[in-house]
C-alpha cells in the first residue's frame, strides 16, 4: 500500500493517494467492490483537478473584489433588470464571442456586476482578465518601449472573457487610441469583452 500511494504521488495523484490512504487507515475498502473504489479514486482525483483549476483561473483574473452573481442586489435605484441580467449570468454572450457594454452614474456597481460575470466565467472555467482601462493602457505602453507588446497583446487575445474597467475616466491619447483598437480589432468575434464606464 505505501508502494501504491508513492507511485499515485509521482503521478501527481496526490488527492487520489491521500483519499486511498484515508481509506485504508478507516478500513473503508472491504465494503465496496473494486469498481465502484476505482471509480470513488477517479472522481476525487477529478474534483480536485477542477477545483483548483478554478482557484488558478479566479488568481490569474485578479478580481478587485469578490462578486458573486448569487450577491447581486436588485434594489430599485439601481435600474438593474433581474431577467436580463439572470441571462447573462448563463454567460452564454461568450460562447457567442459577443461583448458587453455597462454603464451608468459613479457608485451603481458597475464594476461589482462586470466582476461577478467574470467569477462566473472563471466557475465555469473561462480564462478571465479583470483590470482598470488606465493602468492596462500604461502598461502597454511601457511594453512598446521594452519591446513586449506584441505578447502583452496576445495575452489579452487568450482570455475567454476581458474585463476593462473604469473605461473612460480619463482621456485618451493617440497611444491609448491605438491600443484600444488594437484590442478591439484582435478580439472581435473571436473573444467576449466586457466594457465597464
């Protein structure tokens, strides 16, 4: 068994070994038949997997807050049509590589619903980016100069789902003109991209 549990280790079956580990420790195994462990093993080992599938795509999305689509307020102020936005929550825009634009006054939640769109995304397993419009377009910028924006640019064609942020708040120079189409020009119909101003 200690020879069993190594080789599931080396692997890279860690949930797999520590689940048959746990089993042999309980004596759990004698009231099951091999079928139904082997299958018990595999479908541990697979949930780990996904799971921290979703933990890697939810850090690389670098989310500023935690939303939730379960967490969204549909109060009256907020003119929010809980319909609609229960549709989009099915994040079926992406699969269709359509892009969404959210607008309205400064303090609504903008950025709080574009944020639990894209942790739905990354549940369901989409590579998502979240960042604020300005700092990418510094950041783009700066990689010009270095000679990197080309990769930066092919980063940002890879996510599923691209999340700009406080779009708008501040004017847009040639630069940032240009950059914005070169986004815009590699992403469409190939990419969904939420806008949020």
């Amino acid at each position: 068994n200690n020879q069993t549990i190594e080789k599931l280790k080396q692997m890279r079956l860690e949930a797999m070994a520590q689940l048959h580990l746990q089993h042999i420790k309980d004596n759990r195994i004698e009231n099951i038949t091999a079928d139904e462990y082997l299958a018990l093993l595999i479908d541990h080992q697979w949930e780990d997997r996904q799971n921290r599938k979703i933990e890697r795509l939810l850090r690389q999305a670098d989310f500023k807050q935690q939303a939730n689509l379960a967490d969204v307020n549909y109060t009256q102020n907020r003119n929010l049509d809980k319909n609609m936005f229960t549709r989009l929550g099915t994040l079926d825009f992406i699969t269709r590589k359509e892009n969404i634009i959210l607008t309205g006054a400064s303090g609504v939640g903008k950025s709080y619903l574009a944020q639990a769109l894209g942790h739905q995304g990354c549940m369901m397993e989409y590579k998502t980016i979240y960042t604020n419009t300005a700092r990418l377009f510094k950041k783009l910028k700066l990689s010009k100069v270095d000679g990197t924006y080309l990769k930066e640019l092919g980063k940002l064609l890879k996510a599923d789902l691209l999340i700009l942020d406080d779009f708008g708040l501040q004017s847009f120079d040639n630069h940032a003109r240009e950059t914005l189409m070169d986004i815009i020009d590699d992403r469409y119909n190939k990419a969904s991209t939420i806008i949020s101003s």
